[in-house]
C-alpha cells in the first residue's frame, strides 16, 4: 500500500514539475485489483483520437502471503468501441478492445529457456506475456479542476499461454479457468 501511496504522490509532483508543458502529463492515474498485472496495481496513461485509445504503464505487486512475491510491469493498448452518454455527467465505455504485454521480475522468470532444453521444446517466455484484452468502463465527470472525471472498469484478459492452452483443451478447461478479471479505478485529469 505505501507504494501505491507514493505513487500517488508522485503524480502529484508531477503536475509541479511539468507545469510548464501540459503534453508531458499522463491524462490518467490508475489503481487496480488482479488481472493478470498483480495482486495491486498502480500506473498512468494517455488517451489519444478524441480518447478512442488509450495506453497505460502499470506497475503491480503480488506479496508473498498471496502466491509468492512478484513485481510485474505491463503495458496496455486499448481501443474503445463506443461510448453512451447516460447522462450529462456520466458515460459508459460497453467495449474496448486491445492488447497487453507483462513482464514478470525476478530470477524465476526467463526471456530466454536454459540450454539445457533443445531449441523450441517450449515455445513461450516465462517473463513476458502477451494477452488479449477488453475493458468496460464507467465515467463519472466531476467540477474538479485538477481531476476531471474518475472511471470505474473492470478489465477481462487472457494471455497466449492460456489461450492455446484453451484451445487444445476445450473439453477440459473452461473459459473461466483461463480468462483474468481485474477491477479499477482511474483518476483523468
């Protein structure tokens, strides 16, 4: 928690430091629960096309007490299908689609296979992780000059790994037991 605490401050220094040049500041600071990027998780983003797209640099922790102590960096890109505006103050995002791509610390996790297995015998990488990604959101607008609105999401993500695990197992695996859910909270500035 004291990560995501400075985190948060640092944010905050940011909008200091860059006062002078707003196109520097992330347009979003993010916290979210599971899917795949930690047990917890911290980042920021930009939007980009009239905020169809969005990218995000999260940092997520998985402590020891919940399956072992992980540090993961990952990086989302997702494209929003359409928004609805429910109100004047709120909207919701139904679909955004994209990729993500994790990166797993830590001497456990290699980008390469030890050369004591022949070349190919496993096809993937156990520090990185592409996924497959989609995200539902809802926005509330606020009269806030510094946060202008916070958005409620929940992420659904399912990496290559599980996919082709999935798809030459059907029979006995489920969707549920391959696809991650996370749930967040952005503050957009």
């Amino acid at each position: 928690m004291k990560t995501f605490i400075s985190l948060f401050f640092i944010f905050m220094a940011l909008e200091d430091a860059w006062g002078q040049n707003k196109k520097l500041l992330p347009h979003f600071a993010a916290l979210q629960y599971a899917g795949s990027i930690g047990f917890a998780s911290a980042g920021f983003g930009y939007n980009f096309f009239d905020k169809k797209v969005n990218t995000s640099l999260h940092y997520g922790y998985v402590p020891r007490t919940k399956g072992g102590e992980l540090h993961i960096l990952s990086v989302k890109l997702l494209y929003n299908t359409a928004s609805i505006n429910l109100s004047d103050k709120l909207e919701f995002d139904p679909f955004a689609a994209g990729l993500m791509v994790t990166y797993h610390f830590g001497s456990q996790f290699a980008t390469h296979w030890p050369r004591r297995y022949p070349e190919g015998y496993y096809w993937w990488r156990t520090s990185i992780r592409p996924h497959l990604a989609m995200q539902s959101a809802v926005t509330q607008k606020l009269t806030n000059k510094l946060i202008t609105s916070v958005t409620l999401y929940i992420d659904l993500n399912i990496s290559e790994l599980y996919l082709v695990s999935y798809l030459q197992n059907y029979k006995s695996l489920t969707l549920r037991e391959t696809v991650k859910i996370g749930y967040g909270i952005r503050a957009n500035f």
